[in-house]
C-alpha cells in the first residue's frame, strides 16, 4: 500500500480521562517497527472491559485508545514479521502468544508474558505509536482498536480466512471465545452434563453456546434480568431462572432442581458474592465452578475453604483458556463452517462515529454486543 512506511493521519475515539466520553480527534500513526504490525480496523465490538477503563474499574494511563476485539487488514508490517503479510485479513489479541514464554510453551497455558493487563499502554519496546495533538496517547491490551488504523506487536495478530465478514468475527477477538472458550477448554464439559451459567451477557451467552456444543444435556442460565432469558434459550439454555424468585440460597435452588448434580458452573458476571455462589452450587464433590468474569481489582474475596475440602475444583481463565494465535483462526474456520452462529450475539451495529452510543446501549442493558464499523 502506499502509506507503508510513513505516518498515517486517521480519526480515532481517544478518552482523554476517566469518566469522560469518547473524543472523535485525528491523530497520527506511525509506521510499525522491527516485528510490528500496522492493521486497518474493519469493525470493532464495543466489550464491558473497554466500559471499566471509562469507569476507573481497570488500570489505564491517559489518554488512551481502547478497544480490543476487531478485525481488520495489514496495512503494513515492520522488519522481521514472518507471520502476516500486507492485505490479510486478521483479528489483533488482547492476549498475545509469543509460543516463547513457559505459559505459551505449556499446552495448558495461555496467559503470555507479554500481555498487558497491568495498564503499561505501550508496545514491547516500550513506546506507543499514537500521538494526538502532539502528546503521544497509550495503546490498550496490546490492542487498541477504536481507531481507523492501529499498531501491534507481531506476536498479538491472527492471519484468519479472507471470507470472513469482519463485522461477525470481530467477536471472536474476545466476547465469544472467552466464553466459549471457558466452556470447551478450561471447563472441559462432558456430553450429557448439567451445566449452570451465571450472568447472560455476551459472554455468558457464549458460554451457554460452548457447554451446548460440549454436549451439555441440561444448561440453566441465570440472571436477575429476566428480558434476557429469551435469547439465552435461543443460543441452547434448557432454562433460566432469577434468584430472586426464591427466598433460599441460589445453591439450594440448584441442588433440588437437578437432584444435587450440577457438573460445571460459570460465574461471568465479575462479583465476589456471585463466584462464591458459583462455586456453592457446583457438586460438592466433583463439580467444577470456572471463574469467567474479570474480577474487580484490589478487592480480596473470603470464602468458606469446606467448599473446596470436599472435591470441588475452582478454575479461573483468561479468553477461555485458548491458546490465541493457534485457536481464534480455528474457530473462524468453525464459524465459516456454520458450527456456530455470531448472529444471535449482536443486537446492533453502528458506525465508529457514534461509539458513545454504542456504550449508552451498553449501560442501559438495552446492548449484547453492539459492533461498530468503519
């Protein structure tokens, strides 16, 4: 293309601060470095994570570009990238896999040394490649994707099949695999199982669609808003309850609606008091209980330790536990194949200029995913 090597002026949404709305401003970005990858973004989902940043819930220096769950074309690549090539279609990761580090090396690992959950904003070199009126503004999770063209670490970016609609499998960048993943991967549900889904968002709906596709022959998903039942059983839920239609603990309610077999539970919703019920309505013996929402930070949970005592066992997982670079082509191929459908997660669609409608609908609970497209 002809801006390989020389710096592009693009919009992006920039938060300047905490609590703010999104500024549409023009920026600069500049070309990638040794092992970079310089991407225009397609579409974008717009994820509870990038909420917490806005709400000071995530660590974050500002200004930043979030965003993080996308597809997009190489636009250009730096010195040494072997992996991608200008004009392929690609989903940038949150979760990188530099298949260097010993989680990456391990095959039940995935949470790579290079991620960056720790707010750093910038690449592995150390510096960021967005300037905005001439303050250098901070990338977010390796990613950044709320804006027209982004750049990334070779080691965050999937090659993925042309064919793809980028406004479909930009979920696969984060909301759908972290459920689904959580599921298949890191719950391994057995077929025939009875499987419990606290929280019917995105996520928790992807879930719903993992234990289905695991073979799951009960799935009870759980939510106090009952609006959200409906398309819960559409995406496989057998049936939905609100706990607060029972003055007994949700765990009890459990045990006698499925004669005290519950195999899995899924907690993906973020709350303390939530993962402690999850983990209670688990058997007690051999029932595992994943903890699938981000937890909010700086807070300790305190739990009864009888819980575990018996048998239980307590996973937690970051993108489902997937391994990103090797799954999420996969499960592009598996979409394309119709193993699963993103349809029923996307509830809108809108363009990148009105993102701070995009998280209106999310606030409002109005939103499953809302996806934005350039």
């Amino acid at each position: 293309m002809g801006t390989a090597g020389k710096v592009i002026k693009c919009k992006a949404a920039v938060l300047w601060d905490q609590k703010k709305p999104f500024s549409i401003e023009e920026i600069e970005v500049a070309p990638p470095r040794t092992k970079e990858v310089r991407i225009k973004i397609l579409a974008t989902g717009i994820c509870r994570t990038d909420d917490h940043v806005i709400k000071g819930t995530m660590v974050s220096k500002f200004p930043v570009i979030v965003g993080h769950e996308a597809t997009g074309i190489v636009e250009s690549i730096g010195e040494g990238v072997t992996t991608v090539k200008p004009g392929d279609k690609v989903i940038p990761l949150f979760l990188p896999q530099c298949r260097e580090c010993n989680a990456c090396r391990n095959p039940d690992g995935n949470l790579c040394i290079r991620s960056d959950i720790t707010g750093r904003g910038v690449l592995a070199d150390g510096t960021t490649r967005f300037t905005c009126k001439g303050k250098p503004v901070y990338h977010f999770m390796n990613t950044s994707t709320f804006t027209e063209y982004t750049v990334v670490d070779e080691s965050s970016v999937a090659k993925i099949d042309d064919t793809a609609p980028p406004e479909k499998v930009c979920l696969i960048g984060c909301g759908f695999s972290t459920g689904y993943g959580a599921a298949v991967k890191t719950g391994k549900v057995k077929p025939g199982s009875t499987c419990v889904v606290f929280g019917l968002g995105g996520v928790g709906l992807s879930v719903i669609m993992g234990c289905k596709s695991a073979g799951a022959s009960r799935i009870i998903g759980i939510d106090l808003n009952k609006d959200k039942f409906e398309k819960a059983m559409a995406v496989g839920a057998t049936e939905c309850i609100s706990p607060k239609d029972s003055t007994k603990p949700i765990s009890e309610v459990l045990s006698e609606m499925t004669d005290n077999n519950v195999g899995y539970t899924f907690e993906v919703i973020g709350r303390l008091d939530t993962m402690i019920d999850a983990l209670a309505s688990c058997h007690m013996n051999y029932g595992t209980s994943v903890v699938v929402g981000a937890p909010p930070s700086a807070k300790m949970l305190t739990y009864d330790p009888m819980l575990l005592f018996t048998g239980r066992t307590w996973k937690g997982c970051v993108f489902g536990g997937l391994k990103s670079r090797d799954d999420v082509p996969k499960l592009v191929t598996e979409f394309l194949a119709k193993k699963f459908d993103l349809d029923q997660l996307i509830t809108h669609v809108l363009p990148f200029k009105q993102i701070n409608e995009g998280f209106e609908l999310l606030n409002s609970g109005q939103s499953i995913r809302t996806v934005l497209t350039f």
